[in-house]
C-alpha cells in the first residue's frame, strides 16, 4: 500500500512540473532541444515540352496589303498589266548588294537622257533606321514633242520598340509628259501639249513584333495623298487597312480585316466622290497538308453600292514531290482613280466618267519545286468584269484617250519558271495568256489591252567585280479602234535590253544601260511610238 502511494504521488510532481513550464514558455515563440520534422507527400513531375513540328508548310494566308509604300491599298485585279514605259527605262530604288550605305550615280547618253539616281541610308541607330530616295530621269525622241520628265523624292524611317515597329514614307514626284501622238495639228499651243502629275504623299503603318509570342497579330495603315495634273485637275486620298489576326490554336486563326478609300476627284466642274469601304472577316486552317482560308468582304462603294466579295482558297500540299495544288475563288474592286488610271496611260483625258470595277476570279493553281534551285507555277483562270475600264482614242485630235467600260469575261493562263544558282547566275519566265468574250457570240475587244504578255530575264555574275542582267519583254494582241471607229490590231512589241556595271575601285563603278536594242518602234498606245534604241552610260560613287 505504501509503495502504491509512492508512485501516485511521482506521477503528480511530474505533472506539476510540466503545467509550470508551460506556463513560463507561452510567450517564448522559440521551441528550445526540439526538432519538428514536415513529412508531405510529393510526387516528381517533368514539364513537358512542345511538340515541335516538323512537316513542312506554307505560312497562314496575308490578308494585309503591301506595307512600305505611300499608295492606297486598292483592291487590285489580276488583269492589271506593267505597261511597257514610253522612256527606255523603268526607274526603280537601287538593288545592288552595295558595301557603302549612300550613293550617287550619274549617266547620260542618246536621246539627250539626263540620268540621276542617289540614296542615303547611312542615317542609322540602334533601334532605328531611315532612308532618303532620289530619281530622275529625262528624255527627248526624234518626234516633234516627243518627250518627257520624271523625278521623284522618297523619304522613309523606322522605329523599332520592345513589341512593336513602326514605319512612315513621305514621297514627293513630278511626271511631265508630251502629247506627241495623234493629230497634233489640231493642238492650239505648245501648253496644250504638256501635262505634268504632280505628287505628295504620306503613309505610316504600325506591326507587332513576330518574337512577342502574341496571339493576336495586327498591321494597321494609314495614307494621304494629294495627286493633280494641270487646267486645276486634283485628286485627294485617305487610305486605311487594320488587319488582325487571332491565333486561335495551332491550326486555325480567326481573320478580320477593315480597310477603305476616300477619295475625291475634282476637273473644272466635276466633282465626283470615288469611296469604297470594306470589312473582311473569316478564318485560315494550316493543319499538315492542308491549308486555306475563307473569308467574307461586305463593302460599301460609289453611290452607296453593296458588295458581297468572297475570298476562298484551298490548297494541298504533296510533300514528296514538292508540289502545292490550289483552287480558289477571289472577288475584288478596283477604284479606278484618277492616279490609278493615269498611271497606266498618261494621255487620258482630263475629265472622264468615274466607276468602280468589280471581278471576280476562279482559278486552279499548282506550285513547285525541283531540288534547291529550280521553282515553277501555273495558274488558269476564268473572270467576270463589271466595269472594266479601257483606252480609245478615237475622237477628235487621237491625242487623248477616254476611258470606256465593258462588262466582259476572259479566261487566262499563267505560267512561270525560275532557276538561281547561288549567287552566279539566275534566269527566270513569265508568261500570261488572255481570252476576252462577251455574253454572246460577238467578238469583244479589251481595247489597248494586251492578251499576250512574256517577261523573261537573267543575271550572271561572271567575276565578283563585274554584274551582267538581260530582259526580254514581248507584248501582243492589242487592239485600238481608228477614226473610222475600225478595229485596228497593233503590232507585236519585242523590247529587248540589258545592263552592264564594273567595280573600278570598291568606291568606284561604272555601268551601261542598253534599252530596245532591236530599235522597234512599237506602239503601246495607238498613236504613240516609241523612243527606239537608247543606250546611257555613267559612274556610281559610294560612299
């Protein structure tokens, strides 16, 4: 009994004990001589890492409208030809892999040509870069007022931010042309002779960087432009395009697309406003071998006149034979602006009924490839017109041409090859084959529009120093209509030419440009005969 309480009173002192320290440590947050162990359960895991794929592809289809350039983004039609210049050249921003960022060259030679091209882009930064543009050119034929004059000024600069970059052009030209065709004995004056295109323009556009890892993607533009010619003719323009374009998952990608024209043409008394505005929404697939897109246009255009434009594309890629088949149907609408039209034929005349163009296309294509230097095309076609502008110059002196619609059909075929062999040498061919005919059995005529047209040309590098281009350029099947309102078909065109240029010194070099060297006196437009053979020559100065 004795040993019984012994025990009972030790386990109270124990307990004692511990109460009174715990008493003493409520306010210690620091547990002294003990160890606390967290077991929690955990299970590894390795993240996954994308799948990465490795089937070839073409890109998602481009909805945007060329950047870099101070023209409204126009809808414009396939038919649309380069019209072979009335001068033996074709000015254009110097291509030359240059190791000096500024240039200057100077030429000259037969029909008094007076020759200046410059550039300077040696006006650079780390996240900016700018470019200035200089042209002219100006000659004088054989013919009495056979003669013309073109310069032109370009001015662009870019920005590179963190997310996006952005661009803006400012571009001023000069363009004076004689009315040496026709019967210029019915000119009162040499005034009457002239005519002189004058612009100013201004562009800026904006674009989210590609290594931004954004889903959504945009482009959005801005234009003006002020375009006149003489007797007080002035066109002005405002052009938008915002495109965007939401990645919805690998595969596919939701589109949608505003963009639009305001333009207001003005001549004496006429006034006329030339609008189109559009929104374009839809979707593009690019899933293994098969791509396209399918889009909607609903546009508003002169005189408040609704479009429907659809813009359906399906292509199948055969990967081991390198071939891409395509089959679409595109529906576009052409402004027809003044600066559109003059662009094309330069003699029109100063008044002329403003319509806007619709067409629409169906077409099959197939795209190529052969080994790493050989690719070709073919394209076939069949159209429907409304308002497809053409040239006559029937009336009158026939030094001025008025422009003349026609609802028309034409089918075509397109074919194209290109061979380049590293940096020595590379040759490539064009060719389009048009069919005009209307909704019956009579012969249509697209007047002054040609349905033959071939480009072929070629570049060789024989030494490093020296750089040797050729080009073949065949127009035919033009017809125009006489006094006697008689269809008259005009004769093939061949212009054949080339371009030579030696590095003297790594400064220094010298070039030789030789135009129409089969001194064809074609007629691109009826009345109007060329300038014949033109050989110029000069230095270019780096620096």
């Amino acid at each position: 009994m004795g040993r019984k309480y012994f025990i009972l009173l030790l386990l109270l002192a124990f307990a004692t004990g511990a109460e009174a320290q715990r008493g003493a440590q409520g306010n210690d947050t620091t547990i002294k001589n003990t160890t606390i162990e967290i077991i929690q359960s955990y299970k590894p895991q390795v993240k996954q890492a994308p799948k990465p794929e490795w089937m070839p592809q073409l890109p998602p289809a481009d909805t945007t409208h060329p950047a870099f350039t101070y023209d409204v983004p126009q809808q414009t039609l396939y038919y649309t030809y380069s019209s072979l210049p009335l001068r033996p050249l074709e000015l254009g921003r110097d291509t030359l892999n240059m190791p000096f960022r500024n240039y200057v060259k100077l030429g000259g030679g037969n029909l008094s040509t007076i020759y200046l091209d410059a550039g300077i882009g040696g006006i650079t930064g780390k996240n900016y870069e700018t470019a200035i543009h200089l042209h002219h050119i100006s000659q004088a034929g054989t013919l009495e007022n056979q003669q013309s004059a073109m310069s032109g000024v370009e001015a662009e600069g870019a920005f590179h931010g963190e997310t996006n970059d952005f661009h803006a052009v400012i571009i001023g030209e000069r363009n004076q042309f004689s009315y040496y065709g026709g019967d210029q004995a019915a000119a009162f004056g040499s005034d009457s002779m002239k005519q002189t295109y004058t612009t100013i323009g201004i562009a800026a556009d904006l674009k989210n960087r590609e290594d931004t890892n954004t889903v959504i993607s945009y482009h959005p533009s801005v234009n003006a432009s002020l375009y006149t010619a003489r007797n007080s003719t002035s066109e002005t323009n405002f052009g938008f395009n915002a495109p965007f374009i939401w990645k919805v998952d690998s595969s596919f990608n939701a589109l949608i697309g505003i963009d639009g024209a305001l333009t207001d043409f003005k001549s004496g008394a006429q006034n006329t406003g030339n609008n189109f505005v559009e929104i374009k929404p839809g979707l593009s697939l690019l899933k293994d071998e098969i791509s396209g897109h399918a889009l909607a246009g609903f546009a508003l255009g002169m005189g408040n006149k609704k479009y429907l434009l659809p813009d359906l594309l399906a292509s199948w890629l055969w990967t081991s034979h390198h071939l891409t088949f395509s089959l679409g149907w595109q529906a576009l609408v052409k402004q027809n602006t003044y600066q559109q039209l003059t662009g094309e034929n330069p003699f029109m005349y100063l008044n002329y009924l403003v319509q806007q163009t619709r067409s629409d296309e169906v077409f099959v294509q197939v795209r190529g490839s052969k080994g790493d230097h050989f690719s070709f095309s073919g394209r076939a076609s069949y159209w429907a017109y409304n308002n497809l502008p053409v040239f006559l110059n029937d009336i009158g002196s026939e030094k001025e041409f008025y422009v003349n619609y026609l609802n028309v059909n034409a089918t075509s075929l397109s074919l194209s090859a290109h061979y380049q062999e590293a940096n020595v040498w590379s040759a490539g061919l064009t060719c389009d084959l048009y069919n005009y005919f209307g909704s019956t059995s009579v012969i249509v005529y697209a007047w002054q529009v040609p349905d033959k047209k071939l480009r072929a040309d070629f570049i060789i590098t024989p030494f490093p120093k020296l750089t040797l281009t050729a080009y073949l350029a065949v127009l035919g099947g033009i017809y125009a209509r006489n006094a006697a309102l008689q269809p008259v078909k005009l004769d093939m065109i061949t212009d054949l030419g080339g371009n030579a240029e030696y590095q003297v010194i790594p400064r220094l070099s010298a070039f030789l440009q030789l135009n129409n060297l089969l001194n064809q006196k074609y007629e691109r437009w009826y009345g109007y005969p060329s300038y014949g053979l033109n050989i110029y020559g000069g230095l270019r100065l780096k620096f």
